[in-house]
C-alpha cells in the first residue's frame, strides 16, 4: 500500500504553512517593539519623569530601554524561540503518540514474533503519532507481500522496506520542521547583540570625546546600551542552541525507534517460510 499523494487542499495548506513562521515572527517584532517603548521606555521609570533622561537607581525596565533600538530585535528573537520551543514540544509530543515509544516498539516485536499482524496494526492505531503511522504503512505493506504470490521472497523484503523508508521521509519534515528558525536565531541573536554593543561602545567614547567635562549621562547610556545588548544576545543565543540540540537528539531518537521498529518488520518476514 503505497502513501497517498498529498491533496490540492494539502499543498495549498503547506504554502500557508511556509508563511506562517514569518508571519509569527512580524507579529511578534511588533509585540516586542510596543514592550520596549511603553512598558520599558514608561516615563515612570526615569528621573523627573522623562524617559530622555536616565533610570531610576535600580530600575531594570528603564536600563533596558536605554539598550536602544536593537532592544525589540533582540526581544523579537528571545520570543522567537519561546514560541517555536512551545511548538516543537506540542507537535513531538503528538508525534511520539499516546505512550511510550520504547514499549510501543517492544509490543510491536511481540506481535511480529507471534505473526499478529492484526494485534500490532491495532497497536499502531492505540498508539498513533509518527511512529505509529511508519510502523503501520509497513505492516499493510507486510500484509500485502503475504497475498501475493509468484514473487521471491527477497524483493519482498525490499518492498516492506522501501515502503517504511517512503512513509519515515514523508514523517521527518513535520519532525524537524521550524528548527531551522532556532538555528538561524542563535546565530541572530548574538550578531544582533554584538551590534547593539558596538552602538553602545559608539556613543560611549562620543561622550569621552567632548571638550571638558565628559558628558556623564550620554556615557552611562552609551555603556546601558552596551551591555544590555549583549547580555539579551548571548542569553538569547545559548537558549536557542539548547533547545535545538535538545530537540534534535528527541528526533534522532525517534528515528531511531523507527529503524528499529522496520528492521524488526523486515527480518520478521525475511525469516518467515513463504
């Protein structure tokens, strides 16, 4: 049984789905940029009221805001990966089924072992997720091989595994889908605040340049917007590289108990007298 060809309705909600991340990416620039400004940049939070002027002593919302304008760009990433971290959760936890992975895969070589093809389809459809549905193409594949006749056993074999390898490559794009954006953040981010940081060090030594007296607030703010780049870049970068490995050794281990799981089904018929 082969797998059906995606639907018009399909590959038209594929092509919204490649905008979507873009989309949600806009929305939240705009979120971040109305923090930075009136929840940040709020007069309360600066001397006489005037968000011109510096924080108040100990006021963190007002030293943010002094970061600058590279401030909701970097709130704009560090919610980036809050939102697509949330995601790739909810869909691996949709894929990896209803239990555990590890006891599903074992169940199914139980079945297999007992020539239950119809126990361990039932456990497929108990199951569900990604690995219950490779799992499951494999099995009508198995059963189809046993209804055919006049064909040797070996191009059996290679037919359940050619249609487990077909439904796995059909299965990895929703697996590894939006890490790409996490990736591309951490390398974002920490550009991002290593410009905000070169800004800052810009207006620093400005204010150090005039005649006289250095002009203190312009230094203070010069150095706020400094260092609160690249703390909000580095911090952004390492959380997005810690949820992309992390993410990418769940998916690795899901394909893994998908190989596992296909090898088991292909050895099971190749053992078998037909």
């Amino acid at each position: 049984m082969s797998a059906a060809k995606p639907t018009q309705a399909q590959q038209q909600g594929s092509g919204l789905g490649a905008w979507l991340p873009f989309l949600i990416i806009i929305l939240l620039y705009v979120v971040s940029f109305c923090i930075w400004k009136f929840v940040f940049g709020a007069n309360h939070n600066f001397i006489d009221n005037d968000n011109a002027k510096d924080p108040l002593p100990g006021n963190y919302f007002g030293t943010i805001y002094k970061g600058g304008f590279v401030v909701p760009m970097l709130l704009t990433t560090f919610f980036t990966v809050i939102v697509f971290v949330i995601e790739r959760f909810i869909t691996l936890g949709k894929a990896s089924g209803n239990g555990s992975v590890d006891t599903f895969v074992r169940a199914i070589k139980v079945f297999l072992d007992k020539g239950d093809i119809g126990g361990a389809v039932a456990a497929c459809d108990k199951q569900k997720g990604a690995v219950a549905n490779v799992v499951r193409a494999g099995l009508h594949k198995y059963a189809e091989m046993e209804k055919i006749s006049g064909m040797e056993k070996d191009e059996k074999v290679i037919a359940i595994q050619k249609e487990i390898e077909e439904a796995t490559t059909l299965e990895l794009p929703m697996l590894e889908k939006n890490l790409n954006i996490l990736a591309t953040v951490a390398s974002i981010a920490t550009l991002l605040g290593l410009f905000g940081t070169v800004l800052g060090m810009i207006r620093s030594f400005a204010a150090l340049a005039n005649a006289g007296a250095p002009d203190s607030t312009a230094l203070a703010t010069g150095i706020s917007e400094a260092l609160i780049n690249t703390a909000l870049g580095i911090g952004t970068s390492a959380l997005a590289i810690i949820a992309y490995n992390f993410f990418t050794s769940r998916i690795d281990a899901m394909t893994y108990r998908i190989d596992e799981a296909g090898f088991s089904l292909a050895q099971t018929y190749a053992s078998k007298g037909h």
